[in-house]
C-alpha cells in the first residue's frame, strides 16, 4: 500500500471509531468509499472497512 493510501486508511478507521451508531458508520463508510472510488485512491472494501464495527 502507498503511503497515501496508509493515511487514508488510518484516517478512515479513525473517523469510524468516532461514529456512536451502527447505522453512523455504515453512512460514513457508503459516503467515504463513493469518494475514495471516485479519486481513484483505493476502494474501502479493499481494507475490509465494512468488518469495522
């Protein structure tokens, strides 16, 4: 993984820890991996993103 896709990494699991809600995180993680697909930096489902609860 590039160091770019690192931070973006950490950054996202991040951002979910702060989520109080099942359904805050399942928002952020749709909305975050639509942009990362879009910029072409990596997909979410890549880091496993969705097992992250």
């Amino acid at each position: 993984m590039s160091d770019l896709s690192n931070c973006v990494e950490i950054l996202f699991t991040s951002l979910l820890a702060l989520m109080p809600t099942i359904y805050q995180k399942e928002s952020l993680e749709a909305i975050l991996g639509l942009l990362l697909e879009a910029t072409g930096i990596s997909r979410a489902s890549n880091w496993g993103m969705a097992t992250i609860r």
